[in-house]
C-alpha cells in the first residue's frame, strides 16, 4: 500500500534531515518534494499545499548542529500531510443512523460513481458494517440500466439477509428509491441504501437522472464511491460530481492495492468532503473508517 509515495517521502526526509534546515537549502527540495507528489497522483493545488506547510513547519525546528533531525522532520511532514486531510465537517455515518431513528425515520442514503468503482460491493460493506451495529438496512436497486446490475445486489442482499426493492430493467429509478423508502418506514427499517448506475460525469443524460433521483427522494446523504486506483482522474470525477450532483462525503475503494496514494490525499482537500472509509480488500468486514492519523503513518511507515 502507497509503496511508491513512502519512497519518495522516505528520499525526501533523508535529504532535509542531512541539509542545515536552511531556506536557500530547502527550496530545490520541497521543489523536488512538489514533483514526487505530482508524479504520485496528488494534485498540483495539494502538492503545492503540503510543501508550503512543511516549509512553514520546518522554519521552527530547532535541533543542535550534530543531532539527528530525522524524527523532527518526519513529523513536520506528518502534521504537513495531515493538513490536507482532515477537513471541516467530519462525521460518523452510524452516529447519523442513531439521529434519524431518534426522530422515528429511516436514514436514507444514496450512493454515486461511475461504473467500475466497486459501488454495488461497497454499499453492502456498509451494509455489514450497519448489521454490525445492530440496525436494519433495505435496498434499492437505483441501477435499472447495467446488465446483472440488480442481480449483483439480490446476491449480495441474499449473503447479508436484507430485503431489495427492485423494479424491471429500464425502468424509473427515482421510483425504485422511492418505493424503497416508503417500505423502510412502513417496516419500521433503519436504513435505505441506495444503488444508482454507474454514470461517466461527462453523459449529461445520465447526470440529469441522478438529479432527478435526489429531488424525487431527497436523501439524508449523498456518497460518492470512487476508485483510488485510478489517480486524478478520481479527483476529477469527485469535483465534476460535486458541482453538478453534490455529495456530503467519499468512499474511497481499492486502497489496499494503491501504490500511489495521490487520490486518497487530493479528494478531500479539493473537494472539502470527508472521506468517510476506505476499502482494503475483497470481504465484507474490509471497510475501515478513515482517519488522517492512520493514513499519515501509513505513509511515513520506515521512513
């Protein structure tokens, strides 16, 4: 996980920690630390970002001529990374679950991403993750357009033990959502999940379906599933997404097999949406709430 950007964060370590800590010395590094970032699928906004805050942080740094300043760095660079990751408005998905069943009302959630995503797989990790913590979840099956897209959700619900609420292919998926919310509160269910297709932000057809969704069912939430494999360009669909759809936080799939790591450490500084979980591998229990802390260590792990 993220084996390239540790690397380049590990190099970058070793050549502050053996420089004087010095301006005219720093500059061609956090320049070079600017270009590893780049080349590791962090945006240029949030390169430039985590440069100048270690810069800032490095200005204090007080260690004697002969020590090692190995440590102190790697902290900087710590709190520098954690800058950009740890935006306003964090939350915790089961805590708004508690608030809706408080009020009698079902938590009604939708999810968007493009195809490939590892959506469908990702609600019924949350799912699971909901079970586990002793509420009732239904689904809607939102996808009436990819081949096997609601059988792919029937199977998963069949594993889980949970009700689908589906329609024919083709047909409104703003009534799918709408009927599904409807059963959650006659059934006195905690949790709607909503499956959508997979759109390309770029099919404006398709984007206007998933407005039309949203206004129809007005979910609590709105999540946006993207795959951290793919670099910027999941940068690029969050940001689209948000502008035309909105969305109040990400889930990031395929960590575990990211190299990189740009995607995970650019959504949310670009987009000021929390990432909520990460997925780290195939089984249901692999979803694992993010937090900056963990990444940041996860980065910095021997260098």
């Amino acid at each position: 996980m993220f084996d390239r950007l540790k690397k380049s964060l590990k190099g970058v370590v070793d050549r502050i920690s053996k420089s004087e800590v010095k301006e005219d010395d720093l500059e061609p590094i956090l320049w070079d630390l600017q270009l590893q970032l780049i080349s590791n699928d962090v945006a240029m906004d949030v390169a430039a970002k985590i440069s100048d805050e270690l810069k800032e942080r490095l200005k204090g740094l007080q260690v004697t001529r002969f020590s090692d300043k190995s440590e102190p760095v790697r902290e900087a660079l710590r709190e520098a990374i954690e800058s950009v990751l740890v935006t306003n408005g964090g939350w915790e998905l089961l805590d708004k679950v508690k608030e809706k069943k408080l009020l009698g009302e079902p938590l009604v959630v939708m999810f968007v991403g493009i195809n490939g995503t590892g959506k469908t797989t990702t609600i019924a990790k949350v799912t699971k993750r909901l079970q586990d913590n002793g509420y009732s979840v239904v689904l809607a099956s939102g996808d009436t357009y990819r081949a096997g897209a609601i059988e792919q959700l029937e199977e998963h619900a069949r594993r889980l033990g949970v009700r689908v609420i589906k329609h024919q292919y083709g047909s409104d998926a703003a009534a799918v959502s709408y009927d599904a919310v409807q059963h959650a509160r006659a059934q006195k269910i905690d949790v709607v999940l909503i499956d959508t297709a997979g759109r390309m932000q770029t099919n404006r057809n398709l984007m206007d379906e998933l407005q039309k969704v949203k206004r129809v069912v007005q979910p609590d939430l709105t999540i946006m599933i993207l795959d951290s494999l793919i670099g910027n360009d999941a940068v690029d669909q969050a940001q689209t997404f948000n502008e035309r759809i909105g969305f109040d936080a990400a889930i990031l799939t395929k960590v575990d097999a990211d190299a990189r790591g740009g995607s995970s450490l650019s959504v949310a500084y670009l987009t000021g949406k929390p990432v909520l979980y990460i997925g780290v591998g195939q089984e249901y229990a692999d979803l694992q709430k993010f937090d900056a802390d963990w990444f940041a260590d996860k980065l910095l792990t021997d260098t």
